[in-house]
C-alpha cells in the first residue's frame, strides 16, 4: 500500500527528538570509526565531518543509467545484484560520492500517495551505500523520461505542482533521514524559471540523449521577477525538508547559465535565490578553446561565498590537457567533483570499441588517479 500524506504535515515526534537522535548517532558513529554525517565548516566554504571535524571533499560520481540506459527504478528491484556490483566499483575507484536521480513518477505515480515499494528500495539503497561507505546525494523529482511522468502531474498549476513536489521530499526524507551516509538533498537537476508564458503542461526542457534533464518550475512567470520564483520555489521545498531534518545538506543542481550576465540564464541567481541552500552545486561541462571560461564561471560562483560542488562534469565537450587545466582549477578551488560511472571499469574498456569508449575509459582513470592523490 503507498504512504498517503492528508492535510497537515507530518512531524517526526518532534524536532527536539529528531535532534537527539541525530546527536546520539553521530556520537556512537565517532566511538565506533563508522560514518559521520557531513556538515558545512564554520567559516562556510568547505566541508567536515560532523564530529571529528575533519575536512571532507566530495569526489564520485553521477549513477544516472546503466550502460543500457535504464535509469536506476528500472533495474533495482529485479536486478539488485547490479546496483551492488557498481557501488562496489564506485568505492573501488576512489569515490566517497554517489549521486543517484529519483524519478518523481515511480515515487508519486498517484495524485496525493508516495510509492512503500519504491521507499523500501531507497532504504535498501542507503544501507548499501553505508555498508560500502559511501555517501549519496539524493537527487529528487526527476521526469527523465517523458513518456513515464505522470499525465495528472504535469496538469497541475503551478501551486499545485510545488505541493507534490513537497510531498514527494516529505516522504523521501522521513524514510532516510536518520542515516550518516546522505550527503544532500538535490531538490531537482537543472530547473528552470520560465522567461514567458508557456504552454500548460509544457514543463520539461529540450530533450538530450533521449533524456529530458531540465525542468521548469512555473509556465508564466505572471510579472514576478525569474529570480523570486526560483527563491520562491527552492525556499518551499528546503521549509519542507527542514520540517523533518534539520541536520543533512540541500542544495539544487544548477546548469552553469544560471549567474546574473547577459544572455541565456536559468533564473536560478545564486545571489538572489539560493541563500537558503546549504552549498551550490554546479554543472560545469567545459568547451574545447573555452577552459578559461569555465574556470572564471567557477570562480563566479564560489563569490557568494559558500562550498561549491562540481556536481556534474564530463569530457564532453573537451579533452586532453584543456580539461586536465578545468580539473586542476577545480582542485585549487577546494571544490568537490562528480564525474559519470555506467557500470564498466577501465579494463573492460580496454581496448576501447569506440571513440566513446576511449574518452570513459581515460576519464575514468584520471579520476581514480586524482582519488589516489587524495588519500
């Protein structure tokens, strides 16, 4: 039977308790060498260990889709043994960070219920990821496939659909709230205000790779500013994770378009609408002849001065040492990096079968080097 959420929202026995509930784990996590939960650092730009205080850099990986494609609900009940197999070889090249995309139709796939079976397997998701060590930022509210998102769902105003998308948060957060081993809460990949009126419905982006990655969160912005809306809208669904958690990270995956400068941008200001995030998480891509721009557009997001996560990057788009430049200018900035894994390693790479596969391959053995580094 799915979790039904009526009327009010519902609290966690309290917030005093949650608190202690929190501070006792975290003192037995200590005692024991388990994991600590990860917190912002007094001075607000780097990231520490919850009771050791010991820095924390995030380093892993986006596990968005198998090699087949199929994103993570398609295969985690009937192939678990999968799932297994590649945490195992995220921790084996060196990740710390597994970032994971929930897709809101599996979650919600009815008007007002969230999905026991899909919340049993998230569970089952987290405890795995805490007997490998690793840490999860748990992205939310994915409609990848735009054949799957549900028809009611995408018919709600923009009221309505905000709602959802608080229960949806309110349910994933009750059920994994209590482990060490959630990094974050992504409220959503790559959102967006909409610059005009569009049409009902219409609120998903441009497909890329047969995958829609942004979304909107208003069709008109009905003279609000893009700005308010994206405060708005993030400030709603932080009041709702903060309703049963007050203790793991938010934050808000942002394309690299979303600062205050002329041309196309997100609305997604980090000035103006995101000063209730605890870090910014960027997607950064960088274009061959344009690595110093990239750089400059990391630079420009680290001045609102909290930690900054490259929390997608890729040699899509470059290669060689242009993008080795990109990775050492993320190193010098303190900064965390999430790269791809889809389930091969190098030697099975090796000899790559295509272009494609030679780029993963070197990629791949950059980041277990730079791992390597790091300890």
């Amino acid at each position: 039977m799915p979790t039904e959420w009526r009327g009010s929202r519902r609290v966690w026995l309290g917030q005093s308790l949650v608190g202690a509930v929190f501070s006792d784990r975290a003192r037995h996590c200590s005692a024991h060498g388990e994991m600590e939960s990860i917190r912002v650092s007094q001075d607000g730009r780097r990231f520490e260990e919850s009771i050791s205080g010991r820095e924390f850099r995030p380093l892993g990986f986006n596990y968005d889709h198998d090699t087949r494609g199929r994103l993570l609900e398609d295969y985690w009940h009937d192939d678990w043994g999968l799932v297994e197999r590649d945490f195992g070889r995220m921790r084996d090249l060196g990740a710390n960070v597994v970032r994971v995309h929930l897709q809101f139709g599996r979650f919600c796939p009815r008007p007002g219920e969230v999905s026991r079976r899909e919340l049993d397997q998230l569970q089952r998701l987290v405890e795995l990821a805490e007997s490998q060590r690793l840490y999860l930022d748990l992205t939310g509210l994915g409609c990848y496939h735009k054949a799957e998102v549900p028809a009611w769902y995408d018919e709600l105003d923009e009221t309505q659909r905000w709602g959802a998308q608080g229960l949806f948060w309110r349910a994933i957060v009750e059920r994994v709230h209590r482990s060490p081993a959630i990094f974050c809460y992504d409220l959503m990949n790559e959102p967006v205000v909409s610059g005009g009126a569009r049409s009902r419905g219409d609120w998903l982006g441009p497909a890329f790779a047969g995958k829609h990655f942004v979304q909107f969160v208003s069709l008109d912005p009905g003279g609000r500013e893009r700005a308010e809306v994206a405060r708005a809208w993030i400030e709603s669904l932080v009041r709702e994770v903060r309703t049963i958690d007050r203790h793991h990270l938010v934050t808000v995956g942002l394309v690299d378009w979303s600062l205050d400068r002329p041309g196309l941008t997100s609305g997604f200001i980090p000035s103006r609408a995101c000063q209730t995030l605890d870090f910014l998480a960027v997607h950064l891509y960088p274009e061959k002849g344009k690595g110093t721009e990239a750089i400059e557009t990391l630079k420009k997001f680290q001045e609102l001065g909290k930690p900054v996560v490259v929390e997608e990057t890729f040699p899509l788009k470059v290669g060689g040492s242009e993008y080795i430049e990109f990775l050492d200018a993320c190193d010098r900035a303190g900064c965390g990096l999430l790269g791809f894994f889809w389930g091969q390693t190098p030697a099975e790479l090796t000899p790559p079968k295509s272009i494609a596969d030679a780029i993963l391959r070197d990629w791949l053995l950059e980041f277990s080097r730079r791992a390597q580094a790091r300890r």
